[in-house]
C-alpha cells in the first residue's frame, strides 16, 4: 500500500470513528432528555442505548403493568411517534445536527415490528397464491421501511403509495 493509499484508509477509519462518536453522543443527549422527561412525569424507567446500523435505538424498559409508561406509547402509538420527534428535536438543539433515533416505550416497537412482519408476510402470501396487488393500512415510514425489507427478503416487489398519514405499501409480483 502506498502513502497516498494509507492516509486514505486512515482517513475513513477516523471518519468512521467520529461518525459513531456522534451516534453515541446522540443517544446521551436523547436519553437524558427522556430521563429529565421521565422525572417530570414521576415515571420510573430504565433507559437502554444501542447503536446498530448507524442509528441510534433509545428504549425505555419498564414493567408491562406500568400503566404510566404505557400512557407514554399513546393508542397506536401515536404519542410514542409524538415522543420520538421531540427527542429528536431535542438531540437537533443540543448538537446542532439531525437525529434518526428510534425511541421504544415498554417494548411497543418491537411488538409492532413482529406483528407487522406477520401482516407483511400473510400478505405476500396471497400475493403468491391469488396474484395482483395487496395494499397494506397505512404506516409510519419506519414501518413501511420493515414490510419492504420482509417483501424483498421473499422476492416480490414492494412500493409506497399515498400521502400523509394515508401512504401504505403495495405489494405485488413484479413491476
């Protein structure tokens, strides 16, 4: 390897490095405004960080009969969603950057995530059994994020379609 070609390789490492110094940094700023939230609520609830895919996972572990972590994913978790942005906000006011953390409340995302993956599969079933198209209820886009991953790990061809709060995948055979 050459000089040139070592200060290159030298350069994506440190940038690598400091990419994750920012995600890990990120996650500290995120969980100590769900902490200060936490406290102001008088809720109790441990705060796990994870850094996988150069994202930043925030989630906040409680027991299930919490009823007041519960009330913090909100019906369809939709004050789980409200949450998220607001800590997004948050780590964006105090780094200057913007964040794509993932917020979980008791275990809410990942519950969501099986579920969809489910849907996502029962879908591409009868996709593959009765052809045409099957549209899908509408989801965040994370959520549509998951069916297309589930949708192209079976071969079949996937695309969001609608605006707003109405867009939804479609899941067909092909294009």
């Amino acid at each position: 390897m050459n000089e040139e070609q070592n200060n290159d390789a030298e350069d994506v490492t440190d940038e690598e490095e400091f990419e994750v110094a920012d995600i890990e940094a990120e996650g500290d700023h995120a969980a100590d405004y769900i902490e200060e939230l936490l406290d102001i609520a008088d809720l109790d609830g441990d705060i796990d960080i994870e850094v996988r895919n150069n994202r930043t996972y925030l989630s906040v572990l409680a027991p299930e009969d919490d009823e007041g972590i519960q009330g913090l994913v909100g019906e369809d978790g939709k004050t789980l969603e409200a949450l998220q942005e607001l800590t997004r906000l948050a780590v964006l006011s105090s780094t200057g950057q913007r964040s794509r953390l993932i917020l979980d409340i008791a275990g809410h995302r990942v519950k969501r995530a099986d579920a969809l993956r489910e849907l996502a599969r029962e879908a591409i079933t009868k996709v593959e059994s009765e052809g045409g198209t099957q549209h899908m209820k509408p989801m965040s886009p994370y959520e549509r994020k998951l069916v297309h991953d589930v949708v192209a790990e079976a071969g079949l061809y996937s695309e969001s379609e609608g605006e707003g709060p109405r867009r939804h995948v479609v899941i067909s055979a092909g294009e």
